[in-house]
C-alpha cells in the first residue's frame, strides 16, 4: 500500500480498544482539541447516567468522566467539538423512526483538566423544518460554528439538516434541510480545517467536499474497517486520519489513512508545500500503487459503484468474522 504523501507511516495513530466496562455502545466519537491523543465518546442510553467519557487513544482507558446534570438524555447518538472548544452532544436519536416531536443538543466546554466533574450544560430542544426523523450524525463546523445534523436511513429521506447561524437556548432551534445524502448515516465529522465532511454508515463511508453551496460527493473510493456496528468517526487533529468505532463491550477503534482528495485542503497545501506534487483539489495525487492505480487516477471507480460492492463484501465478512476481533491500520485511497 502506497504510503501517505509527506506522512510516515509510525506518525499515524494506532488502533485501541476501549475497556471501561461502562461503555458498551459506544455512538459517537471526537478528538480532543486540548488534550493530545483523547477522545470523547458516549453511551446511547447510559445506565450510570447522562456521562461523557474521556478515552486515551493509546490505552484505551478511561480518564475523566463528565456527567451531565439536569438533561433527560434520552439518546445520545452523537459528539463533536466547535471552534469555541465546547463539546456539543446531539440527544437526537430517534428509535420510532420520527416519534419524538423535538430532540436537544447539550453543550458545555471542554475541560481543561482531565478529571471526573459534573457540569450542567446549555441545552438547546431541535426541530426539522420539515418534521420529526431519526437522526445519529451531529457536526459542528470547524470555522463557522454553525451545527449540522444528518438524518439516518437511506430511503430516501436521509438529509443534511442546518442548524441556525447561532443556537438559542431560549425557545426552539429549527435545522433546515439543506442537502439530500443517498447514504445510510450513524456518524460524520468535519475535518479539522472544515474542507470535508466525512459521513459513515454501517459498512460503508463515504468523504464529500465541503463548499459554500455544501457538501460536494468526492468520487474516490474509501475503506472503512470491518467492525461489527460502526457506530463513530471521527478525524484525528491533523486531518490525515480517520478513527472509526463501533459498538460493544471492548469495542475497537480503528484509524484508516487519507490519501488524494480525501485529504482536507490544508493537509493537501502542506504536502505541496513540502514538495511532494499534492495539489489542493486537481484529483492527481495520493494514488494507491496496491490498487494498480499510482497516480490516483486511472482505474478509480465511480464511488456508487464501489460503495455497492463494498457494502456487499464488508457484509459477507461482517457475517463470517461475527464475534471475532478485527483491525489493524488501513488507508484509504482511490479503488
């Protein structure tokens, strides 16, 4: 596998496994901005309570737990961290498939100290503008603040919702339906400098581009990692790796590798910079020689079709390795 362009291989992060017995559904996960190598994450319905934890990437371990005070947390599916340095928790899924008439978004800084605390965050009660929908992704743009939801299932309803430029505790916050994403969503992210957006379903992911009109399909072909329910991602601060993660006790966090366009703008620019031919969008670089494809441009196959049989082989493996251990580091790149 062809190696990322201006990035040696030690420098992406490893893969671990999350071993709070606490956290056995996992459902969303962000990088930390002040605490190198931790991240958030979240139970969906929490039996210790409304709690927020804070994962060693390289451990594994648990160390700070934030619980949330005075919120029902009905089910939190998903986390994401603004350009404020808040966290923001989206309680806005949706098991009746658009049962519920309003959902909240919690927010509180992060903390500047990792250690157990109980904090009372500003809630915000969410509605659609075009009424009530199962919902697991939440983003928070990185440069504008401005918050983002994507609805769930692949029916022709799944949608990218924004949220008003500023929320307001006060009264109810309307998200507007702004783009129509033909995939099935349980997770996505902004990269760090807000040029992508990263959306994940169950078995496959897919990377858009992120312009003033929204978000842009990139037709390269993307890998995530076999996972028994793929449930998080999230970037990793440096925007050249993508960290999925999955349900269940001990689940596994796995790291994928960007390549090519894939790789936010500002990554892209630094490697141009430093001399490796990375231009920012001319869909030249970042190939993947593995795949028969060194120059990232011949042989790339359109990204429908690779996200179908990608989806039918993840699941055939999904089903032969059930209750096995999977992993290791992957890349992604152009099929």
């Amino acid at each position: 596998m062809a190696a990322t362009p201006g990035v040696a291989a030690a420098d992406a992060p490893p893969s671990f496994t999350i071993d709070d017995p606490r956290i056995t559904e996992s459902s969303g996960l962000a990088a930390s901005t002040r605490h190198p190598d931790v991240y958030w994450t979240h139970n969906d319905q929490d039996p210790a309570g409304p709690n927020v934890y804070a994962v060693d990437g390289t451990t594994g371990e648990t160390v700070a737990t934030v619980t949330l005070q005075g919120v029902e947390a009905r089910d939190m599916e998903a986390i994401s961290l603004g350009p404020d340095g808040d966290v923001y928790v989206g309680d806005i899924g949706d098991n009746f498939d658009g049962g519920w008439s309003e959902v909240w978004i919690y927010r509180f800084p992060e903390p500047a100290e990792l250690a157990d605390t109980t904090v009372t965050p500003t809630v915000y009660t969410v509605v659609y503008d075009d009424g009530p929908r199962d919902a697991e992704a939440l983003m928070v743009h990185p440069v504008t603040g401005r918050v983002y939801i994507a609805s769930k299932k692949d029916d022709g309803t799944a949608a990218l919702y924004a949220g008003p430029a500023e929320l307001s505790a006060e009264g109810v916050n309307t998200f507007e339906r702004t783009a129509d994403l033909g995939v099935w969503v349980t997770d996505g992210a902004f990269s760090p400098d807000g040029s992508r957006l990263m959306l994940r379903g169950y078995f496959v992911a897919r990377m858009f581009r992120w312009t003033d009109a929204g978000p842009e399909p990139i037709d390269r072909s993307l890998f995530p990692p076999v996972q028994q329910q793929g449930e998080s991602v999230t970037f990793t601060p440096d925007g050249r790796t993508l960290m999925f993660g999955t349900e269940g006790a001990g689940s596994g966090v796995e790291p994928v590798e960007l390549e090519g366009e894939l790789l936010p703008d500002s990554a892209r620019d630094e490697d141009a910079a430093a001399g490796d031919g990375e231009g920012r969008r001319d869909g030249t670089g970042g190939g993947d020689a593995a795949a028969g494809d060194p120059d990232g441009e011949e042989g790339s196959l359109p990204l429908p079709l690779v996200a179908a049989v990608v989806g039918g082989v993840a699941l055939l493996a999904w089903l032969l390795r059930l209750g096995r251990g999977g992993g290791g580091r992957r890349r992604g790149g152009s099929a």
